[in-house]
C-alpha cells in the first residue's frame, strides 16, 4: 500500500528524502535570549508572521524583527 502512494504521489516507488532540519542563531541582548525573524528561511516567513501574530516581541531598539528563542523553538518543533 506504501509503495503504491508513493508511486502515485511521486512517480517512483522510494519517497523523497526530508528537507534538511531548519537551524536558527540564538541572540543574546543581557539576559534576552531572541532570534530574528530574517534568519527564518524565506518560505517559512509569512507563516511564521501569521503563526506569531499577537504574541509578545522582546523589545529591542537595534533589532525590529527580533522573536523569543522559544517561540521559534516552539514554531519549528
């Protein structure tokens, strides 16, 4: 059954390999700990800016798309 979605879904019986697992820098500004949103890759930008929308943004004056490093954590799995 595997195989045969598979060959429907791709054409061939072997599955694609995975994407390589997205890695984020962490910042550290004192004791804020925050990522930025620009090192997300391109794609997963806008969703990422939905997904965040409302939730709490360390404030940073030098950095205008800084995120908690555990909300990208928690964005990511």
């Amino acid at each position: 059954m595997q195989r045969r979605l598979a060959y429907e879904a791709w054409g061939t019986t072997e599955a694609p390999p995975l994407p390589a697992p997205v890695s984020i820098p962490v910042y550290r500004h004192g004791a804020i700990r925050y990522c930025r949103a620009r090192d997300l890759p391109y794609a997963a930008r806008s969703v990422f800016a939905q997904w965040a929308f409302g939730r709490e943004r360390p404030d940073i004056a030098e950095v205008e798309d800084a995120v908690h490093a555990r909300d990208i954590s928690a964005f990511l799995g």
